[in-house]
C-alpha cells in the first residue's frame, strides 16, 4: 500500500488559492493541515454531543466520556505506550515539557546534579529546564553538533556522568535529523539517568513504539500530526507518573479535598485538572486512526522519497547556490529542508515564494542555540508530509529561480 495519489482531496485547505495561485503547503513542521476525518469529528461533537467529561450521568455526558477516553486509548495504542492511563493531555508539547520540568524535575533535581540536552533542541526543551535551574542549581549539559548535522556521540560517557535526566529531540525541526535514540537511551539508563524524548516532529512521521525506544517520558503535539491545535501529550511509565506530584490544582485532579488538604487522583487525571478540550482530544483521536489507516511505514516511505527528490531537484535547478542544513544522507533524515539561498535573507525569500502560494517558514524556528551553531540568524525550512508530492518542489525549485533572479545585484 502507498499513499493515495488523491490524498489532498481529503485536506480541505489544500484546495484554496493564494495570490491566485494553487497553495502548495510547505510548512508541516510548523502545524501540519487537518483531514475532513479530524474536521468532522470534532464537528460531530459540537453539535451532538457538547457535554463535559465524567461529571455527569446523562447519555450525552457518558458519551463525551467515552469518545475521549477511546481517544486515549487510541493514542496510547499508536505509540505502543503500556497502558491508556499513561497518556496525558496538555494543550501542546510545550506545557508536557514544563510539566515533566516543575513536577518531576522540581521534586528529584539540585545543586548537585545535572541533565544533558543537546545543541539542535527546540526552545521548548531548553527554556523550562532553564528556568528551573536558576532556583535549582541544578548543571544543564549540551550534546553537541558534528559537522554533518548529526550529534557528536564521541564523548557521550563522560557527559552523563552524573546526569539525573537525558531529553533529546528524536527528530530536528530544523535539521531533519534522526537522532539514534535508542541508543542514548542505553547510554542514559546505564549511567543512571531517565530518558526524555521529544517526539513533536518524529511521532508525526515514523511508526513511534515508546517500549522499543525504551524511554521514560515522551512529548509530543496534535497540531503536527493532522489534529487540531491545543491539544498536546506526554507519555511517561506509569511508575514514574504515580510518583511525580501534581502539575496543576483544582477540579478532577483529586479524590479528596478537605480545609487539611487535598489526596491527589490516579493518573492520568491526576494531571488533567479543569475540564479538559474535550474536542481537540477528540480530534487527535481521529487525527491518530487516520494515520493508522494510512500506515505509518507507508508515510515515512513516502516522505523519504518525496525527500530524496527534493535534494535532487533543487541541487539540479539551482548547483553550489542553495545549500540544505542537516545530514545530506536521507536515511538519517526526515523531511525538513532548512534552506540558503544565494544571498538572500531567509524572510524575503519566504515573502517572494509566498507570491507563488508556497507556503515555507523562514526564522530561528525556535531553536536559537542551534542557529548559533549553524553561524545563521535565520533560515527558510520547507517541511514535507504526507499530502506533498513531486510537483510541490516543482513548483518550489521554479519559484526559487525567480527569487534569485529578483534579488540578484
């Protein structure tokens, strides 16, 4: 089975015109466009079902309880987590990342301890452990970057000496490296030290099985994954979550309150509390069996040819003028194309491509140490999925030519 050729019909937007123009979407590493099978889930329950969750006892509120709560179990089925309980629901990656931070790491970090990030982290990875380690003390350890866009590994060993937490992308939202996961999951758990994964741009792209990758904790967003906005997860062993105090106070978050104090609830609501978006976990639940129908290997063969002939075409149409960040072997990648061409700045590039309904990201994409690195303030990242086809980068080849006409002095 193969992606099917029409596959964009079933993406609503991807039939609109931009500047005249048939849109070409380019920048799923940012949010990914939704399917009529997420749209209309969510549409289903506004307006036949818009009840809140295990609060009440009348039909539609036990059918609101039982579409999340299958949605959980569906999400949990697709990383091959352990248990449905292990799924928790945070609006985005971002807050499962400062929760994993100010519970877990608020209660087992200090002065003396350490944890290991590594140079190509998206902000939302770096910044909660730097604001907890100016009240902590705690030491925050960088992996760093090998020439060729991978991470330099040689002195893996002795970073983690001492190291409580390793948190690493699994995939580059601006390199489109594959980092080997697993393998510093070993090196973490022989040192000692839990591993966290940032699955934001892996989970949307490749079969994610959290038992084979042997991590702790993993993060990751709806939005990037055909589901809606607004709706994130983080997964973690159940043992380490019954352990973790909660994230956030008030309702559905206990099992007792009294003027002494609180009994926190089980997991996974012991991390839910407040109503929760009811239809965006919905969505992500259609969002996920979506995917499942397609398959996931499916898409990641799809991506690494659609990726492979990307490098092709551009390098073909435009030489030694564009130059593609991150690993040049497409195994080693996903399907991120962080771009320089020419001279031109990343921000007008984008602008002129914009004029030809492409749709591309242009500045740090929220990974300012990793710009550093690269010796660049910015750069222009197309990100293929799924919906993208060869004539996309066609399109985004053809358009480039005529920027660099544009621009050129």
């Amino acid at each position: 089975m193969s992606i099917p050729a029409n596959i964009k019909e079933q993406f609503p937007l991807l039939s609109r015109k931009v500047h005249g123009k048939p849109i070409v979407y380019l920048d799923s590493a940012a949010s990914s466009q939704k399917p009529d099978a997420v749209l209309s889930a969510m549409d289903t329950y506004y307006r036949q079902v818009n009840a809140n969750v295990h609060r009440g006892a009348y039909e539609i509120a036990a059918e609101a309880t039982e579409q999340m709560e299958t949605a959980r179990s569906d999400i949990a089925k697709f990383i091959n987590a352990y248990s449905a309980n292990e799924i928790i629901f945070t609006k985005n990656a971002t807050e499962a990342f400062n929760l994993v931070a100010r519970s877990w790491g608020a209660r087992n970090l200090g002065p003396d301890d350490a944890i290991l990030i590594t140079d190509m982290e998206h902000h939302a990875n770096i910044v909660p452990w730097q604001i907890l380690a100016e009240g902590l003390g705690f030491e925050i350890r960088w992996i760093p970057l090998g020439d060729d866009g991978t991470l330099d590994l040689t002195n893996l060993d002795e970073l983690l000496e001492g190291v409580k937490l390793c948190s690493v992308t699994a995939m580059s939202n601006v390199l489109g490296t594959l980092n080997p996961i697993r393998k510093i999951s070993d090196a973490a758990h022989a040192a000692g030290a839990l591993m966290l994964m940032d699955g934001s741009q892996y989970v949307p792209h490749l079969p994610t099985d959290v038992a084979d990758l042997d991590v702790d904790f993993m993060c990751f967003t709806g939005h990037k994954m055909c589901g809606p906005t607004g709706i994130g997860v983080l997964w973690a062993r159940a043992e380490i979550l019954d352990a973790m105090p909660p994230f956030l106070g008030g309702g559905e978050m206990i099992l007792d309150v009294k003027k002494s104090g609180f009994v926190a609830n089980e997991i996974p609501h012991k991390f839910e509390a407040g109503t929760p978006p009811i239809a965006e976990i919905i969505g992500l639940g259609a969002a996920v069996r979506f995917l499942d129908s397609l398959g996931m290997k499916n898409i990641r063969e799809h991506e690494i040819s659609l990726t492979k002939y990307a490098f092709m075409k551009l390098k073909e149409c435009h030489g030694g003028d564009i130059q593609i960040h991150g690993p040049s072997e497409i195994s080693k990648r996903g399907g991120v194309l962080s771009i320089a061409y020419k001279d031109v700045h990343p921000h007008d590039l984008s602008q002129v491509l914009d004029q030809h309904g492409i749709c591309v990201r242009a500045g740090h994409h929220c990974a300012k140490p990793l710009m550093r690195e690269l010796g660049v303030g910015a750069t222009a990242r197309a990100s293929l999925y799924l919906y993208n086809t060869e004539s996309d980068i066609d399109i985004l080849a053809e358009a480039l030519g005529e920027a660099g006409e544009l621009f050129a002095f």
